[in-house]
C-alpha cells in the first residue's frame, strides 16, 4: 500500500499497527473495529475503511489514476493482474507473521523448520514467477514495461523477505534484477520497513 501511495504522489498519514507489541496490536479492540479480520493494511479515506492490499492499491488506481498502476490494454492487464495475484495469494499468505506464529505455536515447530516452509514456498512461487516472466515478451526493467505496476508493488516485498530470511534467489535473475530497478526508485525506497517511523 505505502508503494502505491507513493508512486501516485498522494499524500497520507500513517498509524502504525505493531504486530508484536503487547500480544500484536493488530488483535486488540481498537484495530478490530476498524478491521475485524485483524490483519494489516488497512485504508480509511473519510468514513471509508478499505481493507486487503490489492484491493487497496486497485481503489488507489480507479480513485487516482496518474501514473497508472495497470497497462492500457485488457490482456496486459489480466496478465499484471495475475502475477501480482501470484505473489499476494500464493506466496505471501503462508509466509505471514500468523502462520509463522501458528507453526510455532500449534505446531510446535522450530524456527529451523519454520525457516524450511518458508524458503519452500518462496522457491515454489519464484519458480512460477520466473518462468512466466521469461515467457513474456514485456518483461524488461520491471514486471511488465518499462514502468512499475501492480505487479512490482507485490514482488518487492516478497524478494525483502526473501533476503531477510537467507533466501538464494540464484536461480531468478530476471526477479532479482526487477528488484534491484525498483529498490533504486524513491516510492520503493521510502516505503521499506526501515525507513517507517516505527521501525525498529
């Protein structure tokens, strides 16, 4: 989402929800008002409260459309689309901070072996991210063009947590090379953990 409103120049104030403070504040009574799944982001635009990142950033397109998140054409888009869903449908949800905590918890799983699900499932949907990139024609600086889309929002911060977690990402170079295009850029820059006031 921070990607998103950068990239579109919009202006916006941040209130940080701390996934680990006091039992992750995601779960206390004043985050669950405004989203009761408890999960993070979540959008208020006047009394408006938006939640899930894709649909966040497709409001942010549809309500500000300069620069364009998507391609022009319909196909080009179905294809964005896709491999932006790849990663924040496939990869990212059994990555999270909650499976890992369940894996730990309920499973009573090691971090070595949390570790393990989570380098098998970033190869997994890196595999298929990549082979479909090589594929297509469009694939250059970014995902699709010669522009970030919808797409690099959502691969960005899996290749960091990848990197985080010692992830070899040897056998995607296209991936990585879009990665490193986009890490250069000011809005990918800017929304990096590190640089959040609350980071720590």
């Amino acid at each position: 989402m921070r990607i998103a409103l950068n990239l579109k120049g919009i202006g916006y104030h941040s209130r940080f929800v701390h996934l680990l403070r006091r039992g992750g504040e995601q779960r206390q009574p004043a985050y669950l008002k405004l989203n009761p799944q408890g999960l993070v982001p979540a959008l208020v635009d006047g009394g408006t409260v938006i939640t899930q990142s894709l649909a966040i950033i497709a409001y942010l397109d549809e309500r500000y459309p300069q620069p364009p998140l998507l391609p022009t054409d319909v196909k080009a888009r179905a294809y964005v689309r896709s491999l932006a869903q790849l990663v924040a449908c496939d990869i990212h949800p059994l990555n999270n901070l909650r499976v890992r905590q369940y894996l730990a918890t309920c499973g009573r799983h090691s971090e070595a072996e949390w570790q393990a699900w989570y380098r098998h499932w970033i190869q997994e949907g890196f595999k298929a991210l990549e082979a479909q990139l090589a594929a297509h024609p469009a694939a250059d600086r970014y995902c699709y063009g010669n522009y970030p889309t919808v797409a690099d929002i959502c691969l960005v911060p899996q290749v960091y947590n990848a990197h985080r977690f010692n992830c070899q990402l040897d056998d995607y170079p296209l991936l990585s090379s879009i990665y490193r295009h986009c890490s250069v850029l000011k809005a990918f820059q800017e929304a990096a953990p590190e640089c959040q006031l609350d980071a720590s």
